[in-house]
C-alpha cells in the first residue's frame, strides 16, 4: 500500500464516521420528535377529559335539580374507574 492509497483510506474513514455520527443524530431528533408528539396527544386527551367533567359540573351547577346527589354519585362512579394522572400542587 502506498501513501497515496493509505492517505485515501484515511479520508474515506472519516467520510464513513461523519456520516455515521450524523445518521445517530438524526435518529436522535428523530425519536425526541415522537416522543414530545406522543405527550402532547396525552396532554390533549387529559384535557378532552378535564374540559368534559366542567362541563357536566358546570351543568349541575345551573341546573340545580332534585337528582342532584345522584348525579354527584353517578360522577363519583365514573371517575373511580378512569382516575387523572395529575398530581396536586405543593405549597
């Protein structure tokens, strides 16, 4: 092998690691991207789910009817089943 060869092999070596370098790169970006899509649609389902339970609050608020208490209860059972994944703030 002569110098010329060597210094070649050299160079294509470093073509070959930049490359790789950024192929982990963009695989990085890559999977940070679906990782905030995939929080972003569990912050919107939670709020899909927090905007409805106003919604039947707000309802019960104004309506004020005799069934009241059952329908507090009726909330009480449906929420045991699907609970919030929030935590309360500290003070």
């Amino acid at each position: 092998m002569g110098v010329g060869e060597t210094f070649a092999f050299i160079a294509l070596a470093g073509v070959a690691i930049a490359l790789l370098i950024s192929a982990v790169e963009v695989t990085k970006r890559f999977i940070a991207y679906k990782e905030a899509k995939l929080a972003a649609q569990g912050t919107a389902a939670e709020n899909r789910a927090l905007i409805s339970r106003i919604e039947v609050l707000e309802r019960i608020v104004t309506d004020r009817g005799p069934d009241l208490a059952g329908e507090i209860e009726a909330l009480r059972r449906a929420d045991a089943g699907a609970p919030l994944a929030f935590e309360k703030e500290r003070v």
